[in-house]
C-alpha cells in the first residue's frame, strides 16, 4: 500500500544551502550496519511472530547475532533502559530502536512491524470466539492454557523473590507484599495504588542504598 | 455491532491511561483490566476475560495484545484496534523521548536506586496477575492441578510456554477440566 510510483520532483538547492550533514548522533559506530526501514517493518514482524512468551530471546538474536545491529553491550543497555519504562518492554524497545537509527519514522515502522501482523491476527481470532467460543471443548482448552500460564506466572514470581527475600531485607518484601496485597487481594484500581506504592519504594530503596 | 462513540472513547482513555502503568511488562496490567472490563463495566464475563487471556498468550507476539481481544468483545474491528493503539501510543510517545534523553544519562546511581524500587512492585503485580488469572477462568480442581504442576516444573525446570500450553490444551481437551 505504501509503492506510491511518482518520483518524489526534487527541488534543486538553493545554491546558498549547504547538502544536510548526516546528523552526528547516527555515525557513532560507523562499521555497524544501519538498517532500513523495509528491514527494521521485516525485522520487528519477524521477532513477534517468532515470539511466544520470548521475545527477548529472539530480538537479541536477531539484532545481535544475525543483522549486527547493536553491539551486545549497547543490547544490554537498551534493553535495560525499557525495563524502566511503563508498557511491554518490547514494544518500547522496538520505538527506542526504531527511533534511533531512522528518527520518529524508524521508531513508527519498528512498532507497527512489532503489533501490526499480531494485531491483525488477534482480530480474526476474536471473531471466531465471537461464534465458537461457546464451544465446551474449546472452553475447556482455553481454560487449561489459563491455567498453564497462571503456574507460568507462580513460577516467575518464585524466582524473582528468591534473591529479594534473602539477606533478611524488610523493605522489598514489604513493597511486593502490599503491591500483591492491594491489587491481587484488594482488587483496587491500579494508578492510585502505584501512586503511592511507587514513590515510596524509590525513597525507601534510597535510603537503603 | 453496534459502535457507540461513548464506549470507544472510554475504551481508548481507559487503556491509554493504564499502559501508563503497567510497570514491569504487559501481564502487570492484568488485574486491572480485569477489574475495569469485568467488574466495573460489565463489557465482559470472567470466562471471555480468561478465554482472552489465552487466546492471547498462544498467539505469537507481546502478550499485552490481549487487549486487542477485550477491544473486539466491546466494539468489534473498530474496537480492536481503537484498544490496540490506545494501549501502545502513550507509552511509545514516552518510550522515544526517553530513549533521546538517555543516551546520554547511562549508568547514574539512580539508575540502579529506581531497579531496586521497581523490582518489588513488578514481583507483586505478577503474583497478582497470576492469582486473578487462576480464580477467574472456570476453575475446577483439575485446573487448579494444571496451575501447581506448571508453576512447580518451571520452578525447576526451563519449559518453553509453547510446550506448557500444549500439554495443558490436551488435558482440557481430554475432557479432565
């Protein structure tokens, strides 16, 4: 939808402007291979596509070891950077990535490569819920992968408090336990208790330094 | 369907707002979707919001496209995909001017402070998810053995999802749940 045929008429420049310099920020890594945006649209639908449950794997697979679109340390650190960010650490990833090799465009073609083909499948599913989803044998197996992922879920939340809740530490668990409490137990809306929840543990976790 | 403007402006406020604060990854935000779509709104029942949950886990992609789900129940197509960019506009707005601003702040001290403030609070909304998921589908004691055996061999184990949701599936199918 995007082959518009006309060649864009190219204005001659003026004779007092100077040709645009590459901006300085791009050419840090000049041996590093800059991609397109076709191949950022490819790169992030494949990465989805690919991904069940382990995107990360995959998008550091990818941009890593096969493309070579980022050093393993400049991976770590942007990675890192989305974990500190709200929303799926993917998709901002995919914005940050993006953006930082093609400006506003990139970071625009990386996400829509990264939701679109998903999205348009989540569509279609949606729709045959909509007529089989009263199906028990479906139900029921539906119910089963909720089930799964539900223990999946116990299992993350198991191994991440282990390194928390050693070394007698009071305030991580604290913090987890009235999180959990509030929203789990609680059901209260998530923003006002984040709201507080969230500023208190950065000062706690400063003190504590 | 039937699309009435009130109810995708709702939609889009209601996830654009909360993809805000979904600290820690897409399931952070599960309960309270659950409370807003379930509880408050009445767009959903427990069973669609835990099919949904599903349906989004087995298709490849982030699995915070579960709003993509909720989106269609509500409003059909438009729905989906009024829901899809209200969840993932707000947050990538914020994710590309942080990511300019950072470049050139990496490996400050509070850098690591906010790791340690943030960790807790994704350890609590995981727990959280995960037990709003488990007592929402159709709970039964046979699902309930799913859960435990899950959480118990990826505790010890590495288990693709993939493998997990397989096995799961055919137990349900079996007729067992």
């Amino acid at each position: 939808m995007n082959s518009a045929p006309i060649p864009s008429p190219t204005e001659p420049p003026a004779p007092h402007s100077l040709p645009e310099p590459p901006s300085s920020s791009a050419s840090t890594a000049p041996q590093q291979v800059r991609p397109s945006l076709a191949e950022l649209f490819i790169a992030f639908a494949t990465i989805s596509l690919s991904g069940f449950g382990g995107v990360l794997a995959w998008s550091r697979r990818m941009m890593v070891e096969e493309r070579r679109w980022l050093t393993p340390e400049q991976f770590n650190e942007a990675y890192a950077l989305c974990s500190f960010l709200p929303g799926p650490n993917i998709i901002n990833f995919s914005v940050i990535f993006g953006s930082r090799f093609r400006g506003p465009l990139g970071g625009a073609v990386a996400l829509l490569g990264l939701i679109g083909p998903p999205t348009v499948l989540l569509t279609i599913i949606g729709a045959i819920y909509a007529y089989y989803g009263d199906l028990p044998v479906l139900r029921r197996m539906l119910t089963g992968v909720a089930s799964a992922a539900a223990g999946l879920m116990m299992a993350t939340v198991a191994k991440m408090a282990g390194p928390l809740f050693r070394n007698r530490a009071v305030v991580g668990p604290l913090v987890a336990v009235a999180t959990f409490g509030s929203i789990g137990i609680l059901q209260w809306p998530l923003a006002p208790v984040l709201a507080v929840i969230v500023p208190v543990s950065i000062v706690l976790a400063w003190v504590h330094r | 369907m039937k699309v009435d403007g009130g109810t995708l402006a709702a939609l889009a406020g209601y996830f654009a707002l909360t993809s805000l604060f979904a600290i820690g990854g897409g399931n952070s935000a599960i309960p309270e979707m659950h409370r807003f779509a379930v509880d408050v709104n009445h767009w959903i029942t427990d069973q669609q919001f835990s099919d949904s949950f599903a349906l989004a886990q087995l298709t490849p992609g982030p699995n915070i496209l579960i709003v993509t789900l909720i989106g269609y129940h509500v409003a059909g197509v438009v729905g989906a995909l009024v829901a899809t960019l209200a969840m993932c506009g707000p947050t990538c707005i914020f994710a590309f001017f942080v990511g300019r601003f950072a470049d050139r702040s990496q490996g400050s001290v509070w850098h690591a402070t906010l790791t340690r403030a943030l960790i807790p609070v994704t350890l609590g909304l995981t727990a959280a998810s995960a037990t709003v998921i488990a007592t929402t589908s159709d709970y039964n004691w046979a699902a309930a053995a799913i859960t435990a055996g899950t959480a118990l061999t990826a505790y010890f184990v590495r288990v693709h999802p993939l493998w997990a949701f397989a096995v799961a599936a055919l137990l349900g199918l079996s007729g067992l749940i």
